[in-house]
C-alpha cells in the first residue's frame, strides 16, 4: 500500500520535509480554510498540489470534501450544495486528485470524551468513556428521551457522577465532545464558538424528523447525483464509517457494519461508489469483526485507515497500540496488500508520546505517536510483501 499522512496544511506544524524523512509517499489533506458547502477553486487546489509536490511527495487523497448537512437532512438547499460538490470534484478531477474520502454522520463527525487518557507508559490516548458520554447527553445537553437509550445501571453511575462531577470537567466534556473533536474535521463548530451546547442543540434540532431510512434515502440521491463527474474524471469516493459505529444521541447512523456497508455499495452498484476502510472506526463496534469486513469488502475499498481499538467491558473503549486491539491490523496488511498493492493507507491517530504533549497537534494526530505506528506498519508491510512474493 502507499504510505500516506495526514497533514493539515500549511499551518500544520508538522512539516512536508518532516515526512520525507520518515518515509512518507502521499498526503491526505483538504483545503482546511475553505468553508463547508463552498466549492473548492481549481486555483487553490493545483497551488496545494504543486506545493505537495515541490516537497517530493504527492496529494494522494482528499480527506475530507464536507458533506454539508442540509444534503444529510434533506434541506431546501440540498441541490445547490450537491451542485457544489460536484464542482469541486470536477477541479479535483481536472487537477488529477481523484480519491476523495466524506463521511455522512449528521452533526457530529467522531466522538470521544477524554483526549489525553493517561496509559501507564507515560503515553496517553484518545479514549471514550460512555457514562460520561451519557452523563453530557442526559445532563448537558438535557436532551428529550435521552435516558432510554440507556440501562438502569447505566443511569445509576450517571446520577452518581453528577454529585461528584465539577464545573470544570463539565466544561471540559463540552470542549471536548463539541469543540476540540469537531472544530478541525467539521465545519459545524468552530474553536472559540460561544456557547457551543446551543449551537450544537440546534444542529440536532435539523434531524428531528430524520430517521434512518430517510438518512439513507438522502445518502443514496446524492451519491447518484455525484457518479456522472466520478466517471467522467475517474474519481473515487470513498465513505468513511461512523465513529464509534452506533446510534447516538437519538442521531441515526448508516455505516456502522457490515450490513449498511452492504446498502450502501448496492444502493449505487458503481465502482466509483467505494469506502475508506477505517478499521479503527468499525473495530469499535462490538458486533463487527473487522479482517472478515475487511475480506467482504476489499474490493470496493480506494483508502485505508489503519488503527485499532479495545473495548472494554462496562462499554468504553480505548485507542490500541496499533498491532494490538481488535483492528487486526496484521492481517489486513495481508488482505489488502493481495488486494492493491497501490491502495493509500494512513495510520490513524497515535498516542501522544515524547515531546507530542505541549505542541497543539489536533487530537489523535500526534507526530513521535504517528510515526511510531508508521514504522510498526512499514514492518508489517514489507514482512507481507516479501510472505506474498
Ligand atoms: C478523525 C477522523 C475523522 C474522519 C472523517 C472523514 O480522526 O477519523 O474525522 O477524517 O470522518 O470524513
């Protein structure tokens, strides 16, 4: 597979010579300034790719072109914003960048509630801690019903939670569900918003009538609307699974496993309609075993996200280190090496380790983490490559 990375762009602290020095071959960025529902100008994209390129490497993979919500909840100015889209793929396609990566989880794009989840290593990681993810549900956000989503024994630890939980850890699940998760992935909210719980309440609001099968039905429009460009310029898409994959917060959710993963690639039986394999997303549901996803759908996956996870028994999960956990990581270098030796691959998130901790990086997307999981990965590939010769 090739070698990717995600990088954020110029600001990006992490530079394109930095990844040279690694090993990196391609980059998977976005035009991060432009806002969501814009289209992206041909200008802008082709200067970003002859700077990518100037620095050796290449943009291999646009993630993420936005799905604006309206196209989700089916709003009245859903064909303008697909009109745009198609736009921009038709410059990415005329500047040669044709794997594009989008997700379609209404309001929020990946949810954890702790950032820095100290490990007994010194390292920490990206965790999810589900009585406090309802503890904001049911009590910040005080959303209607929320409480039946979960089990009395669940709701139990929340009402005990709230007696010890201060003001600052509630501003800091806030901060961390709503802004920080969100702000560099989702055009929704952005770092410094004033009172984010409203905003975010309001996005809710847009999907009140929404439910699974109309989710779907939208999903479904707009991918048809978007395979006459892919064709025309060879452009991949490629759907990035729901993280974690679940309902929450009374959202529906459509590429949690195997059996929405099945609708989706009939629902519009092109080539062209295909997925990002995020075997950290997917390990994160208990229902899915992630290689025998990985071996069902290897044929229609353009983009791999390689990260692993371990659930935990009161319903928590943690990030793995990469070659541990349920992603398997292992044995889906070996699927899709056999696969398509060119697919671009990115290790996902990364703990922070070393001297990650004071530089700001975006959560998950640590630098000494990255690189580690990079070379645990290079490691298994070429022991793939040289098993399969
Ligand atoms: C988080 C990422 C997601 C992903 C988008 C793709 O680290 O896995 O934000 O990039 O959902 O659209």
């Amino acid at each position: 597979m090739e070698k990717t990375w995600r990088w954020f762009g110029k600001k990006d602290k992490i530079t394109l010579p930095m990844l040279r020095q690694i090993g990196v071959e391609g980059i998977v960025t976005a035009l991060h300034d432009i806002p969501n529902g814009e289209v992206w100008p041909l200008e802008a994209i082709i200067e970003l790719r002859d700077y990518i390129k100037d620095a050796g490497l290449r943009w291999s993979v646009v993630e993420s072109l936005p799905v604006s919500e309206a196209i989700k909840y089916g709003g009245r100015d859903a064909d303008h914003l697909i009109a745009n889209y198609i736009e921009s793929l038709a410059n990415l396609g005329e500047a040669g960048i044709t794997t594009v990566c989008y997700n379609f989880m209404p309001v929020i794009d990946w949810i954890r509630t702790d950032l820095e989840y100290p490990l007994p290593d010194g390292t920490s990681s990206l965790y999810f801690d589900k009585i406090r993810f309802a503890y904001f549900d049911c009590f910040i956000l005080k959303r209607e019903g929320a409480e039946q989503d979960y089990t009395e024994e669940e709701l139990a630890k929340v009402y005990a939670l709230d007696k010890t939980i201060t003001e600052a850890e509630k501003d800091q699940l806030i901060d961390t569900i709503i802004v920080k998760t969100q702000g560099f992935v989702n055009g929704n909210i952005h770092e410094g918003d004033k009172n984010p719980v409203s905003i975010f309440k309001n996005l809710l609001a847009l999907y009140k009538d929404v439910n699974k099968d109309a989710l779907r039905a939208n999903m479904k429009y707009f991918l048809s609307q978007l395979m006459p460009v892919c064709e025309e310029y060879n452009i991949n898409m490629c759907v990035h699974p729901d993280d974690p994959p679940y309902q929450m917060l009374g959202l529906p959710r459509i590429v949690t496993g195997m059996e929405d993963i099945e609708w989706i690639l009939k629902a519009v039986d092109n080539p062209y309609n295909g997925l990002t394999f995020c075997a950290g997303s997917l390990s994160s549901g208990g229902r899915n075993d992630v290689p025998l996803l990985a071996r069902k759908f290897a044929s229609r996956t353009r983009f791999v996200h390689l990260r692993s996870t371990r659930i935990l028994s009161n319903g928590d999960f943690i990030e793995a280190p990469h070659l541990e956990g349920r992603g398997h990581l292992i044995e889906l270098v070996r699927i899709f090496e056999r696969e398509n030796p060119s697919l671009p691959m990115r290790v996902d998130h990364g703990r922070l380790m070393l001297d990650d901790g004071d530089k700001g990086y975006n959560p998950g997307y640590s630098f000494y983490g990255r690189m580690y999981a990079l070379a645990q990965i290079d490691g298994v590939m070429a022991t793939v490559k040289s098993e399969i010769i």
